[in-house]
C-alpha cells in the first residue's frame, strides 16, 4: 500500500499533529487518570510536549521512550524522515537526509540510525524450505586472498516468505549453525550451495540439498538460490549506489534495513504506518 507525499501532508500539516498522532497512538485507551482515578479528558499543555488531566494536573508525556524523546530536532522533520525512509528501496544516506531536513550532518546521521534501530528483525522463526547463502561486503580490493578483510553476513529466505540475515563476526562452523537453529525450525528443507560448513545440517533435523557452484551448477529442478542472491544483490547495489561503503561496526543497521524492506513487500500496511507503529 503506497502512503504518498500529498497524503503526509494532510494527516501531518504541522508540529501540533505529529504530537497528537503520538498521544494517540500511545494514550487513546487511557479514560481514567492513573494518578486521581477519574474519568478525565487529558489537554495539551501550552509550550510544552505533554497532555495532562483535566482535574489533578497529572501529564502523559507521549514521547517518552521513543526515538524521538529528548531530541531538539522538531518532530515534524522526524515524521518527515521516517517518509523519506518508507519511500525508499534502496536506503537514504545521512547525507541525502541533511539535504532534504536542511539540519546539520551529525542530527542528519542521528535521526538516519534511530530510525534503522526501529527496522530489527524479529524472531520469528523460517519454516517449509529455506535458502541458505552467505554474502561478503567491503574490505581491501587488492589483497591476494579473495574475501580477505570482508565482512560476512549469512541469509536465510523462506520462499514466498521473510528473510533473516545477520553480520557473522566469524565464519566458523558453531557460530553458524547456531545462527541456523536460531532462526529456522528443525524438519525445514534447507538448500544451500556447496558450502563445507552447511552440509551438516541434516545431523541437526533439517532435510538438505545442496547445488553445486563449483562447478558451474546452478538450478536442478527446484533445488537453487536464487532467491537469496537476489537478495544480496540488492544489498549490493544499494550499498554502491547510496552508502558507498559500510563500516563493520553498523553493518547489521544496514542489513536490518534491507531485511525490513523485503519482509514487507507483501504488507496491507503502508511503510510508513508500519514503521511509526514502530
């Protein structure tokens, strides 16, 4: 469902509405004061970020443990990024956000990962037939070791379903077969490429098959994974394309935010109702 620009600006014309959209989203249900217990009618507090109890004074503040609490930045323009984000498929730099916001590159890069943070994936868990990849991001071009210095990430996709994927600080049998059974349900069908590591999956209680890159095989029937590369190429694309490049340290943000993009593809809910209810 596509939420449009012209729609933004009618449902947030100003500071006043972004505010009211937070208190109802958080308080709509709250009919009785909690401190004075009376059926009351909570109003907005003058100059303040607040609503309060018509008899006691007592206030609600709908920020509070939100993205948004604390920060000098004008809650239309935090409104305004998350649309900016919802729109977006292939990422939006801090700079592109600087741009658009007209604040300063740090705020622009503050508000760019606040809003990454709320894109985590979930835990829920794969299940029917999974593909399994890894993909390697940056690093040195000229090193004599091919994925020297990178950074890998593994991917997990259930066909017709969601995708998980996550920055491996070591790519050793443990720590990802424990990513495996993190995340996938034992009995699922995994297809995995030839990688050493994954043909052990079947003494954990998954059915395994396998294609063979080495030598130059790629589809046998229903057995591939294209499904997953075409997930990574995407990453790619957009990290080329947008980032640039991708420091170690915030490389799962980034994963994060791609894995959230494609997980709602087939979502009733707009992007950006989805991340506000966030």
């Amino acid at each position: 469902m596509e939420y449009t620009i012209s729609q933004f600006k009618k449902d947030f014309p100003d500071e006043d509405a972004c505010l009211d959209e937070m208190f109802k989203r958080r308080f709509s249900s709250i009919k009785v004061c909690p401190k004075c217990k009376r059926e009351s009618n909570f109003y907005r507090v003058r100059g303040r970020k607040c609503y309060a109890c018509q008899f006691c004074s007592y206030q609600l503040h709908p920020l509070a443990g939100t993205i948004f609490h604390k920060s000098p930045t004008p809650l239309w323009l935090w409104f305004y990024a998350i649309f900016l984000f919802s729109t977006s498929r292939n990422g939006i730099s801090a700079k592109e956000l600087q741009r658009c916001l007209g604040c300063t590159y740090k705020t622009a890069w503050r508000i760019a990962h606040s809003i990454r943070n709320l894109m985590k994936q979930d835990n829920e868990m794969l299940n029917k037939t999974v593909e399994v990849d890894e993909m390697y991001v940056g690093g040195k071009r000229r090193l004599a070791r091919k994925n020297q210095n990178k950074s890998m990430v593994v991917g997990m996709v259930q066909r017709g379903g969601k995708v998980k994927a996550k920055h491996l600080k070591e790519y050793w049998t443990p720590t990802v077969l424990k990513n495996l059974t993190d995340n996938v349900e034992r009995g699922t069908r995994l297809i995995t490429d030839d990688s050493s590591i994954l043909r052990k999956t079947n003494r954990l209680g998954y059915l395994h098959d396998s294609i063979t890159h080495s030598t130059k095989e790629y589809v046998k029937g229903d057995i591939h994974t294209n499904t997953i590369e075409g997930f990574w190429s995407q990453i790619k694309r957009s990290i080329d394309g947008t980032y640039h490049a991708v420091s170690k340290k915030y490389l799962q943000n980034y994963i994060d935010e791609f894995s959230y993009y494609y997980n709602q593809r087939f979502s009733s809910t707009s992007f950006f109702e989805s991340l506000l209810s966030r």
